[in-house]
C-alpha cells in the first residue's frame, strides 16, 4: 500500500517554478506523479484525513470476493467493471456502453490506454473518500485523488435519477466515465506533465454539455463582473483546485472551449502531446498555437463575454453544427476545416451518428483538398 503524507514537500518553490514555466520546476511538479503537493497545500480542507492517508490497492479481478462481499465483475473487451450488488443498474449500463465511450475518446485524441482498466463502481462518495483522501465533490465532479492510469472509481449516484424507476440517469453516466478516461488519456498523452487547469479543462471539454454546467457557468459569471479571474498561471498552479474548485472548474472548461473555437480539437490535443517534452507548460502552448501565452489569455478575456452569454451551449464536437467547417472549406482553409472536424466524428458516432456520417464527409473534402 502507499501512505501519502503531507510533510515539508516546499510546496510553495513548486508553486512559483511551475506558474514561471521554469524547467526545473516543471520537471519536479508533475501532476499527479507528486500528488503528495497537493495534500500539502490542500492541507487545510483535507487535514482530517490526509496525514494518515492510504490508498488500497486495486483488488485483482482474479481474486475471488472475500465473505460477505457482495461485489462482482463483469468483463467487456476493454473493461473488468467491478460493482457491488446496489450498483446492478449502473454495471449493466456500463457493460453496454462503456467500450463504445473508450473508443470515442481513443479515436478523439488518436491514441489508445492500456487495456482492461478497472472500472470500479462504488456505493456512496463516502466510500470514495475513504479510499481517496484527497480528493473532493463540487457539484458532483470528484476533483483530485486518481490512483492511476489503469483504474477509474466511479460513484453511480452523482449521475442523479432519471424518470426510469430511479434508476441512474443514462447521459449522465456516461458522462462520469467520459470525464474520467479523459484525464487518464491526457495524463498519458502528456506524461503527467499537463497543469491540473488545462487537464481539467480537456476532460470537462469531452462531456457531452447539459444543463449540470449552469452553476459553474453562473460561478464564473460572478467571478468576471468581480474582476476575480484567476490568471492562467494561478489556474494551474499546484493545488490551485483545491483552494476553489467550482471556479477553477468552470474557469479551465471555459479556457479549453476557447482554445478549441479558435484553433480546432487537434491543437488542444497537440498541446497535450507538447507538454510531455516541453520545458514549461508555457513554452508548450507557445510552440503549439504559435503565440505568447500571454497574447492567448488576453483573447481569452476578451472572448470570456461572448462565452457567458449563452456561448458555452455550444460546442464544437458534440454540437453537430458543421456550418463553420462548411465555411472554412468555401475558403480552401481544408487543415483548419479538418483540424475542427476529425474530433467532432469520434464524439459524435456515439451521441450523433447521423453528424458524424455529415462530418466524415466533410473531413474527405478536407484531405481532397
């Protein structure tokens, strides 16, 4: 087992290396590799339970249960979905639908996760907790305390009820384990060297929008007419979630729509890639939008306006409007018009096969140039 402790982890030389981009700082913070930062900085919300904290291992889908554990597995081609007997509905839910979402997901960032993951499904968020001392719920969003790459904990409940006899809500499932494989595919993609902010804002980015966004939406809305926008720096800070998460939530989701509106799907996921090798998450986003991070936060404030009122409805993958990609091709822009369409095509065979049969069309206009 691994017991995380809070120690003398100088957290705040990690907090000022990382927001300069400083290479030595961002070779010694690598989000969720030196989680232990931020149970330090978080010390102050999770002291009850961090300093003592241990993180089971996950269990072998091999072993057979213990006495009086009612849990059973269930195995797909991409899953083993652990489950106890509360969570029937949820397990047979995923067992339909979870290998279509990993595949949606792995044809949007054009890579692939080491297969099976565990897909465990747990009882309450107090079960989470206890397993995962650091992490936290905001508006139904786990926030930090990933064990790995190759397991995801979901709590069925946080999806809410649907009308179906109280059963957990479908959409909302799905969108559970969207969330969660997306951070394990930009931790991948990244080498854990992507920013909290950014990662967050790419996995929240890849739920398909409903209305669970207004309260983050009205959260950031408060925060612009206050003039309390965190800077980009201080949205990927080490253990700046912890110290608001409903607004860095809403904050990071807002910067991944305007990174994917102004550059397309392909370079949010090259930046991904670029933070791996970059010496800064600075110098990734430079060499990947081929602008100072300073001139693309600017554009993002001036944007933000546009995004709050009544923008974040839209979105360019799950949104199944291609007259902007149409347009882009009316131009001969073809890489632009494709950079905005090939993630569009793997979200929407899942949630819209109709536009995304549309949208492949438009991708071989696209390469044809």
């Amino acid at each position: 087992m691994t017991r995380l402790r809070s120690g003398d982890l100088r957290a705040q030389d990690l907090r000022a290396r990382h927001a300069r981009g400083d290479p030595a700082g961002a070779r010694r913070w690598r989000p969720g590799v030196h989680l232990a930062a931020i149970v330090a900085v978080a010390a102050a919300i999770v002291a009850a339970r961090a300093d003592a904290a241990v993180l089971p291992q996950p269990a072998d889908p091999s072993t057979p249960p213990a006495a009086g554990d009612t849990r059973s597995d269930t195995v797909t081609t991409h899953f083993v979905i652990t489950a106890p007997a509360e969570a029937a509905a949820a397990r047979d839910h995923f067992a339909a639908h979870a290998d279509g979402i990993y595949l949606s997901l792995a044809a949007a960032f054009s890579a692939t996760l080491a297969t099976p993951i565990t897909l465990r499904l747990l009882g309450s968020t107090e079960e989470l907790l206890r397993a995962n001392p650091v992490a936290v719920v905001v508006d139904g969003v786990v926030v930090g305390g990933r064990r790995g790459r190759r397991e995801v904990a979901i709590v069925p409940s946080l999806a809410g009820r649907g009308a179906d006899a109280g059963q957990p809500e479908a959409a909302a499932l799905d969108n559970l384990l969207r969330r969660e494989l997306a951070l394990r595919f930009a931790a991948d993609l990244s080498d854990d060297r992507l920013p909290d902010g950014f990662r967050e804002g790419v996995a929240q980015y890849l739920e398909q929008p409903d209305d669970r966004r207004t309260p983050g939406v009205a959260r950031l809305r408060e925060a612009h007419a206050g003039d309390r926008l965190r800077t980009w720096a201080d949205l990927n800070a080490p253990g700046a979630l912890y110290t608001d998460p409903a607004l860095v939530l809403a904050e990071s989701l807002s910067v991944a729509h305007f990174l994917v509106g102004a550059h397309g799907w392909d370079r949010l996921v090259a930046f991904v890639r670029a933070a791996a090798d970059a010496p800064g998450w600075r110098h990734a986003l430079e060499t990947t939008f081929g602008e100072p991070p300073s001139a693309l936060e600017a554009a993002w404030r001036t944007w933000l306006p546009t995004y709050l009122d009544g923008g974040w409805r839209s979105h360019d993958l799950f949104g199944g409007d291609l007259a902007s990609a149409e347009a882009l091709l009316a131009r001969g822009a073809f890489a632009a018009a494709r950079a905005r369409l090939v993630g569009a095509v793997a979200v929407l065979d899942a949630a819209n096969p109709a536009a995304a049969a549309a949208a492949r069309i438009l991708v071989a206009r696209a390469d044809a140039g």
